[in-house]
C-alpha cells in the first residue's frame, strides 16, 4: 500500500454523539454511548446535496469522536494577517491546478494563525509560497 497525507478545510463544532443523531433525526443505535464526546464536522470542499435535511450545509457533514478529531485537526481563529497570504488564493485557478495549490493554501492560513509575528514566520509562508509555486508549475 502507498502512504498519503490528507489536508482538508472543514467547519466543526463539539456536540456528542447523542446530539448528533438527533441534529440527524435519527435516534441512537443501542451498541452506542450517547455521552461520547465528539463534533460535527461539515467538508466544505465535499458539496453533498444528497444528504437528507443537511441543506442548510455547504458540504457533506458527518460526526468524528473528540479523540480522533483534535489529533487530526488544528483550530484556526480570526482573520489571516500575513499580506502574503494573498498568494495563496487558488480560487482563480482551474480544477487541476486548485488541486495542487490548495493544500499549501491551508497549510500557510493554520501556520499564519497559529505563529506569532517574527522574520522566520514571514521566511517560513515566503518559503511555503515559492514551494506552490513550483509545484503548480509543475503540473503546467
């Protein structure tokens, strides 16, 4: 089997599994503790107009328990600050290259949020920028 690394933006808020069955409408299977802590999470970047009473979501939505979320997500607040980080906009890019530049988009927003201000974090996204800019190149 190959090895992968995954990078997703998505939007989540804490609610145990009880309260995500019924946000669901569905009731609790009994094999499982409602208490679980856990979120909601929504894939922005996964639209699903098929899920059944999510319509109010941009993405598909789904439950992840707290254990397994906080060890494969990183909270980003506020705004980015970095003028850099109008590089890294990748919206304007056809499908194949959004693909590519994607990931160092969200990568550069979690460093932007979670560094403090310093030359070696302007070094760091400077750096991370010329990264996707190869890499977008690449794929040309």
């Amino acid at each position: 089997m190959q090895t992968y690394i995954g990078t997703k933006q998505i939007k989540a808020k804490p609610m145990n599994r009880l309260e995500y069955n019924e946000y669901r409408g569905r009731s609790l299977p009994g094999n499982e503790c409602g208490d679980d802590p856990g979120y909601l999470v929504e894939y922005v970047d996964s639209p699903d107009s098929t899920q059944k009473g999510m319509e109010a979501h941009e993405g598909y939505v789904s439950w992840s328990p707290e254990e397994i979320f906080e060890d494969s997500y990183v909270k980003i607040s506020g705004l980015c600050t970095s003028a850099i980080m109008a590089f890294f906009t990748y919206e304007h890019l056809p499908p194949h290259l959004r693909t590519i530049s994607m990931p160092f988009a969200q990568l550069a927003s979690q460093l932007d949020a979670l560094l403090p201000v310093s030359a070696e974090k302007s070094a760091g996204l400077r750096k991370l920028l010329e990264a996707k800019d190869c890499a977008v190149r690449a794929a040309l």
